[in-house]
C-alpha cells in the first residue's frame, strides 16, 4: 500500500477501552469472578464470550447489564443470597450448592460469577469449588483473603470450611480441571 492509498483511507475505527470489573480474574479455564460489573466493563465481558453469569445478590440485575445480557445471548443464574455478616445469619447451603452445580456444568461456560464487589458471597462459592479441587485450606483462605483485603470475614471462611461436599453435579458434562 503505498502512502497516498493509506492516507486516503478512513481512520481506523476506534476499539472501545476493555476495562474489566472490580476484582476481576479467572478462576479455571472457562470461570471467571468479579465483582458487579457496569456498562463501562460491557466491551471487556463481550471479548469473554460469556454463555452466562452466576449474580450472588438478592438484589435485581441492573437495567443496564440486563439490556447486555439480552443483546449477547447470555443467560443469567441469579442466587439471591445475602452477605454473612451477621452472626447466626448464615448463607444457606443449597444455595451455594445449587450454584455449583451450575457453576460445574461446561454448557454454561465461559461464566462470570459476581456479587458487589467480588469478595465475600463470591470468595464463598469460589473457595467451596476449591474444596472441591481438593485445594488445602492454607491455599483456598489465601485466595479468599487476596480479594476480600482488609474485609475478611471469619464466618466465610468458617462457611467454606464446614460446607458439605455433596455437590450433585452432572458428571457428563463436568469440566475436565474437575
């Protein structure tokens, strides 16, 4: 191409500036954590080709991330679970297992799990699928503490360390790091 073609094409479109949400990373090939994305982070989830998204909130799904649910064919698995903040106020087992077994079904994957900042109610489920993996203790509260910061609950890891292992998930379509 010479000068005078280059200069007479058009200006390169511009890319949209991939930014990925608060506390963003990848958990196993196909699963990724976060915490609650906004449209500023839509570009950056596209790129991920997501089938679907795991939201820990009891809260609603935002207007803005349901419009780019729709629009990219992503399903969404809504938990409505509340934070374990309080003493005695725990997250119910079925809930954390019953997101695992969507969380271990590879029809739905690539997946973001979230909640609202990426922490706790994620660092939950993500730390119960290292129990799963057979991960050590010492290993799966180092992953939690990295991105709860300062805000380490002990009744998470209390969670993680007492949930039951019996996690009915489908074998058939189980991912292969399992």
């Amino acid at each position: 191409m010479s000068d005078d073609e280059y200069l007479n094409d058009q200006e390169p479109k511009e890319e949209p500036l991939l930014i990925p949400p608060l506390n963003f990373s990848m958990v196993s090939r196909g699963v990724y954590r976060s915490g609650y994305p906004n449209k500023k982070n839509h570009p950056f989830l596209k790129k991920l080709g997501l089938k679907s998204i795991l939201y820990l909130c009891p809260e609603e799904y935002s207007e803005s991330n349901t419009n780019f649910i729709r629009k990219h064919g992503i399903k969404l698995l809504h938990y409505r679970i509340v934070g374990n903040k309080e003493p005695f106020v725990d997250i119910p087992d079925e809930y954390i297992r019953d997101a695992l077994v969507d969380l271990l079904d590879v029809r739905n994957h690539p997946i973001l799990i979230h909640c609202n900042k990426g922490k706790h109610r994620t660092g939950c489920l993500v730390g119960c699928l290292r129990k799963l993996q057979k991960w050590s203790y010492t290993y799966i509260f180092d992953e939690y503490r990295r991105f709860a910061g300062s805000k380490v609950r002990v009744l998470d890891q209390q969670f993680i360390e007492l949930f039951k292992l019996e996690v009915p998930y489908n074998k058939k379509n189980k991912p292969d790091w399992l």
